[in-house]
C-alpha cells in the first residue's frame, strides 16, 4: 500500500448562480450554489452541505474500517452532522460542529467496545482531522484572448 494518496476536485461556476464540482473518483459531477442565506438557489448543495457530508461520510467509513479489522459486529450505524455557521469580526466561520454517532449492536455486553470504537474512528477520521491542517493557496490569473466588442 503506498503512503501518499492524491484527490482531485474541480470546481468551475457555469451561470447566474451555479456551479458544478467533477472528482476524479467519481464518474457524475455534482452541482453546488451558495446557501440561499447568502443570495444562492434553494435545492442544491452548498460548500457547507459538502463540508458537513464529508464529515459525516468521514466518521462512517472510517469506523466501518476500524470495525472489520477489530472483528467487531454491529447492526448499523447513522450518523448525523451539523454545522453552526456565525459572523465573526473577519467574516462567517462555522462556529460548531456535533456528530451524532447512532451505533445498533446485537448485544449489551458490546456497548463499552462500541463506545471506544466510535471514539477512535472520531479521532481517526480523516477529514475531521483535516480541518486543522494548514492550507496552501495558489493562483493563476489568465487575460482573455478576445478582447470585449
């Protein structure tokens, strides 16, 4: 297994108040808007929907990994995020963020290992984990070829 893995996103704005986001790992593009709190369309997803998804998509995959190598058995998992977004002096930040965590097993006597499983895929989990890292930030600025008539 290497070490390293890359991800690739693009994202491009189409029109009006859209855009569309294309990975590399998955063949259908998504389309996203700003929340409609902030002048966007209703019934897309948000970068803050995204953020909030990756999370909880996050804790899921990464508990069902630490479960299948711990052996451990459990009927099903759901988890709910949300995410708390207030201005600030500097702008909106996402001022909280709970995961819920519902874990079903088959019996009692597992909760105490449950409870410490779904701690360590908390403490795991990549993308909460990432929150924190510090983020590079490039650019490219490119003139038109055509000139406006």
């Amino acid at each position: 297994m290497e070490n390293e893995h890359k991800y690739h996103v693009v994202a491009w704005w189409t029109s009006g108040q859209t855009g569309i986001a294309k990975s590399d790992s998955a063949p259908n593009a998504i389309h996203f808007a700003a929340p409609a709190q902030f002048g966007g369309l209703k019934g897309r997803w948000t970068p803050e929907d995204l953020l909030i998804t990756a999370l909880a998509s996050c804790f899921i995959t990464t508990f069902h990994a630490i479960a299948e190598s711990s052996k451990f058995e459990c009927t099903d998992l759901e988890v709910e995020a949300e995410g708390a977004v207030g201005k600030t002096g500097t702008g909106y930040n996402f001022n909280e963020i709970v995961i819920r965590a519902h874990l079903t097993i088959p019996c009692e006597d597992k909760r105490e290992r449950a409870i410490s499983l779904l701690q360590k895929a908390k403490e795991l989990c990549l993308v909460s984990r990432a929150l924190a890292t510090a983020q590079s930030f490039e650019t490219r600025i490119e003139i038109s070829k055509h000139s406006p008539v």
